[in-house]
C-alpha cells in the first residue's frame, strides 16, 4: 500500500476525557468540531458518549449532521458560532442548541426559532466572539427569561498558567454573571488545569482528548507512519530534491516516503524533521513536497518499508514545535488519503 498508515486509539481518547474529568467536580462536555480536530468526529463521539458524555461541541451547524446521525436524538450538542443566517432549518431539524454570540444572532433566534434552546456566549477580553459585557448587560433579564441552557466565555492564555489574562478573564466572567440560574462554563482544556474556580458547571476539554498539549499528561491518540516507495545511492556531492536545497556530503542510501503537504505534512518541516525506524531517526532532507518525502537512512542497518512520523519517538507536539506551530494545527491538517486504522470503544 502506498499510502500512509495513521493509526487512531479511541481507548486513548476515552481515557483522556474520563482524565479530564476526574480533575473536576462537574460535569463535562466533549469538543468535536473540526471533524474531531482531525480524527474522526463520529467514531469519537460515540467512543465518547459510550463513556458517559452526554454534551457535545462544533464549531458550525453543518458540523452536527454526522454527529446528529452518529449518536441519534439525545446527546445535546451545541454550536459555536451560534445561529447563523441560513441555520435555522439545521438547528430546529437537529435539535441543535446555538451559543448566540451577538444581538443579531438573539434576535434571529427569538424570531425564527421562539422557545427552541440556546446558550449564550460573552466576550470576557478575547475580542473573537460573544456578547460585548454592555450588551450582556442590558439584556441580560430579557435572555435569562427564555431559559437558557448555557452561559459561557472562552480563555484566551489558558495554556500560559502564570498569564495575567486569565485571573482578568475569570473576573470579569464572574462580574457579568454570578448569581444567575443558569448552568456556566469557561474552561476548555487549559482552563481545566487552572484549577477548580475555573471549572464552574461545565468544562469543554478539546484538545486535550486527542493527546495535545497542553495536557502533558494526556494518552496518545494517534499514531503516523510512511510507507517507502523507492531508496536510492546518492554520491557524494549530488542533490536531492526541488532546488538542490540537500546535497549530500558523503555517499548516503535516500528513501523517497510517501506523505507530504497534500496529506498535512507541513512544508515548514523541510530540512527540520525526523522520521524513525524504531527508535532511531532519519533525517528528512531537502524540501516537502505535495506527496512526497525524502529521508536519509545512510546510518541504518537495514532498508526500511516504514517510516514514523508522529508515534512513540516523536509526539505530535514536538513535530509541531519542529514546525514551529502547534498539535491542533498538525491534526487537522491530516489529509484524506491515509489509510485509517481507528481501534478501541
């Protein structure tokens, strides 16, 4: 097989959030937007709500038709950017629960769907979404009265613990809203690890389920091999790849992998990342390009018909720190053409 081999532990992600959990005393959503950052939004959710979890997250509405189909008609799941213009039918079909980000938003919500649940969302200093605190706060009464699911506001530093933003944000959120008989949330995964007064009634773990920091302590989730199309003799003195931008300087055995920029891999990793077979690395040489790799296995003792990406040797925060990006982005961007290989739940 000539495409790559990305093997998904759902067991990993059940232990993550029973983890996350078991740091709180309330309850505690799942955050499935982005197709599941990447793994596979409806394997995962139903991984998730055989393991007790019972609120889900997207991002947008159309995010909720496989989940909706996956999990069937219990499972409350709710959507981020609220209730958009051309939602209305999906909302009220799926039984969706929009976190109304803005006075447009309540009033398309108030008008179209009368009585239907919602959530709202409040802007706490991140400036991306949620009701400015002035418009919180002269409409407050008339939105608690529709009986809200969900009051909540995002962290912007969570995963800088020591971040003055956060004791601000958490001021603030409590400002606007102790005292209210409504559920709250504020914390997502690095909010999780803040400690309890960030936790109030729901947490929304993310990334952390899927084994990316800044939950150091998360099970990983995944796992990303290469399969080897060709090796060759390089002399020494030859280049390798677009630009000459490698040129060997001794005679090296190269293998051309199968995997690149179409299929995730970053181009920012050219010349920087490592593959493995078993625990020893290869270095990838000259540039990424859109379906292939070159990799240096001159100091190997055998030819290999693998190679590793992301997997025991090389996590996915380090190959995205090689990148100079983060886990979230490496994830999502995993192409269509891997070969899966989800196990577990």
């Amino acid at each position: 097989m000539s495409t790559g081999r990305l093997t998904i532990d759902l067991d990993a992600v059940v232990a993550n959030w029973r983890a996350l959990d078991g740091m709180t005393n309330c309850k505690t959503a799942a955050v499935v937007k982005a197709d599941a950052y990447g793994i596979g939004a409806q394997n995962v959710s139903k991984a998730l709500f055989k393991a007790g979890a019972r609120k889900f997250f997207v991002a947008v509405a159309e995010e909720a038709v496989p989940l909706r189909e996956a999990l069937g008609p219990g499972p409350e799941i709710s959507v981020f950017s609220g209730h958009m213009r051309g939602d209305t039918d999906l909302i009220r079909e799926l039984n969706l629960t929009p976190m109304l980000n803005s006075v447009e938003q309540m009033t398309q919500h108030f008008e179209t769907l009368p009585g239907h649940p919602f959530g709202v969302q409040i802007d706490t200093g991140m400036n991306r979404l949620g009701m400015e605190p002035q418009e919180w706060g002269a409409l407050a009464e008339l939105i608690l009265s529709q009986g809200p699911k969900l009051v909540m506001s995002h962290l912007a530093c969570a995963d800088e613990p020591d971040h003055p933003m956060n004791p601000h944000q958490l001021d603030v959120f409590k400002q606007l809203t102790d005292g209210i008989n409504v559920p709250r949330s504020l914390a997502a995964t690095g909010g999780i690890l803040l400690g309890p007064e960030y936790h109030f009634d729901l947490t929304r773990p993310g990334i952390g389920l899927y084994g990316g920091m800044p939950f150091d302590q998360a099970t990983p989730v995944i796992e990303l091999e290469l399969p080897v199309v060709q090796i060759r003799d390089v002399a020494e003195g030859e280049v390798v790849g677009y630009g000459n931008s490698w040129q060997a300087e001794r005679p090296s055995r190269v293998a051309t992998v199968s995997g690149g920029y179409a299929d995730g891999i970053t181009r920012y990793l050219s010349d920087k990342a490592k593959l493995y077979h078993g625990n020893i690395p290869c270095p990838l040489i000259g540039r990424v390009s859109m379906d292939l790799l070159t990799i240096d296995i001159t100091d190997l003792p055998e030819d290999p018909e693998r190679l590793t990406l992301i997997g025991p040797q090389q996590t996915l925060d380090a190959l995205a720190t090689k990148a100079g990006t983060i886990g979230y982005e490496i994830l999502t961007q995993l192409g269509a053409r891997y070969n899966r290989r989800t196990y577990g739940k």
